[in-house]
C-alpha cells in the first residue's frame, strides 16, 4: 500500500457505481469483492479504480482491471460471478423473459447490457471500498493509514449516492444482503416489511431486500420464481 496516494484513495472512495444512475433498477450491495484476486493484483486494481469516473459502464471499467494477469474482457472471457449472474436472471425475468433461469441468455446479458452506460440497469455498492467477504476490514484499515480522513470521505459519498437516488427516482431498487438491512433502509429512508420469508419490501413495493446474491442463499430461482408470483419484479 505503499505507493497508493491519499488522492488515489480519494479516487477510490468518490466511485458511485456501474452502469447509467437514471436506469429504472438500481441493484444495491453492501461491498464490491474481490472476485478471488491475489494480494498483488487487489494492490494493482485499487490503482486503476482510483482512475475511474463517479459512474462507469460495467464493461468498459472491467477492461482496465486484470485477474490472471491479463485485463479482464467479457467478450473473451465472462468471469463467473453468481451475483452478476442472478442480476442478468432478475432483469430477465422482470423484463417477461420466460427462458431467465437458462444460464446461456444470462451470460449473454451480463455481457450486452448488466451494469452499461446505455442499459435498464445502475449498480452501487453502500461501501466503496472493496472486501473479500462481509467481515474482512483489512482493507478499510490499510486505506484509513493512507487517508486519515476516509470515513468522513465515505460518508460524503453515501449523502451524495443518496441525492444521485432522489434524483433519478428508479422504479424499482433491489438490495441483497439482509445482514445490512438497517443500512439499506437508511440509506432509502424507509422502513422493510415482510413479503415472504426471504424477501422484504418498501411500503410501496419499489424497493426490495433479498438475500445476497449466491444461489444457496437464494434458494436456486426459488427467491425470483416468489417475486415473480407476488408481483413484485
């Protein structure tokens, strides 16, 4: 951590999400992983993310960053990411796809239209620095030695994705990961009522809590196949 600059933690830190900030879904998660990469290419990528713009299309920004030592291209080869997979499948699914369990389509989506700058889909995270699982702080820590300042940066960040959300009012918000939910609902300003035993919803229905995105926690396609019949997606 070294040779990352306070501005380049600034850069890390002011990222807002993928894809166009007026799509109508917004999909909500607590922290962007790390999709198993090494120490050494986790260092390299937090050096790239720190170049990118508040908002990027999912593709473009995956093209500056590497897994394997090569930079990372869809077309070339999907990375096999369960919650890019079960976004592709809700999107499918909400836009009356009867064929969205298929895994095929879903990769085809995730790669023409999941998180683009001209798509039907915008996708944050509450926190901008990334983990590799709910309970690792490691890298909050080492950012926080680069930037005594980070908390007061992550919560500028948080007012300002808040103001981005009551801006472009999206139709439907899609939050996983329960474990956070009285962070979501702060940060929507609302209050989740039960809608099933893995699924809670606004007041209105337009924004929903859903287990993180990993087909154990989601029961398969049970979690979308309630939405569907509910009427909720």
């Amino acid at each position: 951590m070294t040779d990352l600059s306070t501005e380049e933690v600034g850069g890390i830190v002011k990222f807002l999400g993928y894809g166009r900030p007026s799509a109508p879904v917004w999909f909500i998660g607590f922290e962007e992983g790390l999709g198993g990469m090494n120490l050494e290419e986790a260092l390299e990528n937090l050096k790239a993310r720190a170049g990118f713009e508040k908002t990027m299309d999912l593709y473009e920004a995956h093209r500056l960053l590497k897994k394997g030592g090569e930079f990372i291209d869809f077309k070339k080869k999907l990375p096999s990411t369960p919650v890019w997979q079960l976004m592709a499948k809700i999107m499918r699914a909400h836009d009356g796809h009867k064929d969205w369990k298929d895994i095929k389509p879903a990769k085809e989506y995730i790669q023409s239209r999941l998180g683009r700058c001209d798509g039907d889909t915008f996708l944050t995270e509450l926190s901008p620095v990334p983990a590799g699982k709910a309970t690792d702080k490691t890298w909050k820590a080492l950012l926080s030695e680069r930037d005594p300042d980070l908390d007061s940066k992550i919560k500028q960040r948080k007012e300002k994705l808040k103001k981005t959300l009551k801006e472009n009012c999206p139709s439907l918000v899609i939050c996983y990961g329960q474990r956070r939910a009285d962070d979501f609902a702060e940060l929507l300003e609302i209050e989740w009522h039960a809608a099933s035993p893995k699924v809670c919803k606004s007041g209105n229905g337009k924004h929903l809590l859903l287990p993180f995105f990993r087909y154990d926690q989601m029961a398969g396609h049970s979690v979308i196949e309630d939405l569907l019949h509910s009427g909720l997606l």
